[in-house]
C-alpha cells in the first residue's frame, strides 16, 4: 500500500508519521510531503499516486480540500499544530502510534 502523510510544511509531523510507517507498521511505500510547501500539480500528483491520504490536521485539510483536492482516500490523524518543534520527538511518535491504533490502513 502506498501510504502519503500531509503536513502543513513537510518538516516533521508527516516525516515522524511516514517513517513510523516505514519502520514500525511495514508501509515502505511512505511518503511525506507539506500542503504549503508543494504546488497543487505536485500535490495532486502525490495524492492520485498514494491508496491512502493521512492528514495529521485540520488545516492540512482544509487546505486540501480548498485546492480541491480532496479525495475519499483521506483520513484526517488530527495531532494538532506543530508544537514538538524537533524530528522524531517522542511525545510525537507516542501520539502518532496511539492514533494509529484508530485506524485500519488496509480497508
């Protein structure tokens, strides 16, 4: 499965939530990209090539959505704004796993 995770600027909560992926969940197919910091066409690009969209808040969304660019394929993982400041903070990863948990990828 083919999994992108969207981030307001690409930098850490999509990159913690991609590699979490990859590492932990068996998804290498994990890629993360930020709403504000890619052009529609890439954005668009990204989304049609991945099964599953995760949206770690509801601004990504609302941006998304406001591009028109949502797709049913979306889940919203809703963490918040970024507030961890750092890759790969463990309060972070303990968020996202404990999210995760919500959630079943393969349907």
């Amino acid at each position: 499965m083919k999994i992108l995770c969207v981030c307001q600027h690409g930098a850490n909560r999509s990159v913690v939530l991609a590699t979490l992926l990859k590492l932990e969940y068996g998804y290498p197919d994990s890629l993360s990209c930020g709403v504000d910091q890619n052009s529609k066409e890439t954005l668009e690009m990204l989304i049609n090539w991945a099964d599953k969209v995760l949206i770690v808040d509801q601004y990504v969304l609302d941006r998304l959505t406001n591009l028109g660019l949502f797709k049913d394929k979306f889940l919203l993982i809703n963490v918040g704004g970024d507030r961890w400041g750092q890759q790969h903070n463990s309060e972070l990863q303990q968020l996202f796993r404990d999210k995760l948990k919500e959630f079943k990828l393969n349907d």
